[in-house]
C-alpha cells in the first residue's frame, strides 16, 4: 500500500470522536510504518517515554529515534481545543530531551514545531495541515519530506523544516508588516512619535515638539499608504516544499512592497526647529548639572552591565526592569515615587498616560517625559532602593 492509499482510507473514516489511543494506533503508527519505521523496535519507535529534569517531568506519547539520537516527540490530543496547552508541554520535553523536532495530532490535524530553546513555541511552528481535506499529494510529500526515515539518515529533515519556516515568517512579515506601519502611522503612535523627535533631534540639535509630530503624521497618513505585495505569499499549510525556494520568492515579493502616492498637501512649519549640528558629537555620557536638552540616548550601564537602549522610554523601563530584579518582593515602594496628581508607577496602564511595561512584572512605568525628566526619574528610582546616583551612566552619540 501506497502512503497516498493509506492516506485516503483515513480520510474514510469518521475521525471526530477518537481518544487518543485510537488516534496513535489508526492513524499514527500506520502513517510510521508506511513510512518506513518499524514500530515493533524500541531503537526506532518508543512509546509513553519520560522526560525528566528537575523541575519538569512529562510523558511523551511517541518517540521516534535514529541510534540513540530522540529525532521527533508525537503528542497525540482528542481534539484541536487540546493543542496549545499540550503543544507547550511537548516543545518544552523536547526542548530538555534535545529532539528537533515536535508533532502535536488530533484525529484530523497535524501541527509540527522546531524545538529551539531560545525560541517560544508559537514561533517555531513550520508546519500545519489537515488529513482530511488538505491534497492527498501534498499531504503525502509533507509526511515524507520530514518523517522519512532516509531524510533523517541523510540530515535532510531539519534544513526543511528551517526553509519552511523561513518561509512562514516571510509571508506573515509580506502580509501583516505594511498593515503595522500604517497602524502606526494613521494612530500617531507614541513610541513613533518618539522615535521621530529623536532622530529630528539628532540631526538638528533641537527637538520638536510631540503635538507638532503628531500633527505631520496624521497629514502624512493622508497622503501615503503603505500597499502589501500584489503578489500573494505561498499559503502556509504543509511546508513541503524544496529549501529556500519561497523564501526567496517572498522575500522578492516584499521587495515590490509599493508606497502609494497622493498629491501631498503642505506641511508648513509643522516641526519648528532651528538650528543645526554639522558634526557628530564623540560618545558622551550624561553628568548631574547637564545645561540645555539632552542628546539621543544610544545606551547605559548599571550596576556593572551595559545595555543599549535607543529611546528615553526604553532607557526608564530598563533600568525599572534591572531594579525589579534585584527587589522584586519589595518593588511596591515604587508607588511612593509619583506627582502632584499623576502616579509614575502603577499595576494598571490605565492610571498613566503612557504605560511601558517592566519586563518580567506586572508593573507599569510612566514615560510621558521629556528626556531630562525621564533622567530624575531613574535617578529617584535607584535612590529609593540605596543606590547612588552615579552608579548609571548613560552614554550618547
């Protein structure tokens, strides 16, 4: 029997109430053996295999080996409401167990991850598709381009998985990226805004004002609209495809990427700003007593690391997330720091104007400052927890 025959009598049968032993022995294993593993020897195929570490234990459903190499975990679900809280629990097992690859399956779909350690398992996945309404031919080239035995004797299996990846992550950056930028663009989004007054600052000396950039943006939105390609990205199913193939044909796509023009009107003396800087400044780093704006913040370092950060935004949440980990059961005393009126530290973004989040908390820092304030606040903040001052450097162009 053919893998595309023993596809189709799956397809005959009435597939949506199966426990997951019915989906290992009618579906899974049938699939192996028509794929050239022989499930009969331990060495190839294992079964309800413990992964354990110590502080994680679980049972993987099927292990499939090359040696003593772990080349595939397989969990087995009843049904699709089952697959990310079983897929999280399989990627992190295999991520322990050092297999590359993960397959989590119901009675109709398969989904297939990289296991990467450094890597959330949402990102990973590079292959999805359905057994029972998915072209038997694709289907067919999908399982033997990545379960064949022979693609893992001769290291085949895992370069596909990576170009197939590539090529989901190029058709979601062809399709969502222009979509983002206009976004970003039609809301004048702070983070942008900033962004912008740093740049303007760094060129002229000068920075203009947020009101005045929010103002150039949104007549800026009316007269450019960023288009995605007009040729559409290969749909994201099997992945069975040769390597780099449609990664390079999407990356061509998003090359085309069109900007849209329309008589754009006049902008005036939207950004006031005068004077200008012929000569990039040697690397500065910031002193109590600074006279006048401060320049574009490049990076900083405290309490011995540095760490980069190209916004005053970026620079306050960082050094807020280097102190919650050093004071994280005693970080509510950061609500002590705060304004007449306004609160600079809260639990909930809704009581700031604009929340950035410290990273690994649950709590939110106020960056709506210019950047010399946004200095004081981190100065305070190292103050309230017995630090001095000069313990952060901050270093600009």
């Amino acid at each position: 029997m053919s893998l595309r025959e023993l596809l189709t009598q799956i397809r005959a049968r009435t597939a949506t109430e199966m426990n997951s032993g019915q989906v290992r022995h009618q579906i899974v294993i049938p699939i192996l053996r028509e794929l050239g593993w022989d499930d009969s020897d331990p060495d190839q195929v294992d079964f309800d295999y413990t992964v354990q570490s110590e502080t994680f234990s679980s049972l993987v459903d099927i292990v499939i080996r090359r040696g003593w190499d772990h080349v595939v975990h397989v969990a087995l679900c009843r049904d699709e409401s089952e697959f990310e809280g079983i897929a999280e629990l399989a990627f992190k097992a295999a991520v322990i167990d050092q297999a590359p690859f993960v397959i989590v399956t119901s009675p109709n779909r398969w989904q297939c991850y990289l296991a990467r350690r450094d890597r959330d398992v949402a990102q990973m996945r590079f292959a999805d598709f359905d057994l029972h309404s998915d072209p038997l031919d694709e289907l067919a080239n999908t399982l033997s381009n990545y379960l064949e035995p022979a693609q893992w004797l001769n290291q085949r299996a895992v370069p596909a998985a990576e170009s197939a990846l590539a090529d989901r992550v190029a058709a979601l950056l062809a399709e969502h990226v222009p979509q983002a930028l206009n976004a970003l663009v039609g809301s004048a989004d702070e983070m942008l805004v900033e962004l912008l007054q740093d740049h303007v600052e760094r060129a002229s000396g000068a920075r203009p004002h947020n009101e005045d950039v929010v103002d150039l943006l949104r007549r800026l939105e009316l007269s450019v609209r960023i288009q995605p390609a007009t040729t559409p990205a290969a749909p994201f199913r099997s992945g069975a495809r040769e390597p780099s193939a449609v990664a390079e044909a999407t990356a061509s796509n998003m090359s085309q990427t069109t900007v849209v023009r329309e008589p754009t009107p006049r902008v005036g003396s939207g950004i006031n700003v005068q004077g200008s800087r012929t000569k990039t400044p040697p690397r500065r780093t910031y002193r109590s007593g600074w006279w006048g704006a401060l320049p574009p913040v490049t990076g900083f370092s405290l309490f011995g690391e540095e760490r980069k950060a190209a916004t005053y935004a970026a620079l306050a949440g960082r050094v807020a997330e280097m102190v919650y980990q050093r004071h994280a059961n005693e970080f509510d005393r950061v609500t002590q720091i705060r304004g007449n009126t306004r609160k600079y530290y809260s639990q909930d973004p809704q009581d700031l104007d604009a929340p950035r989040r410290i990273v690994g908390s649950d709590y939110y820092i106020e960056t709506k400052f210019n950047s010399r304030d946004i200095v004081q606040q981190c100065h305070r903040l190292l103050k309230l927890f017995g630090y001095r001052e000069s313990e952060l450097e901050i270093y600009f162009d």
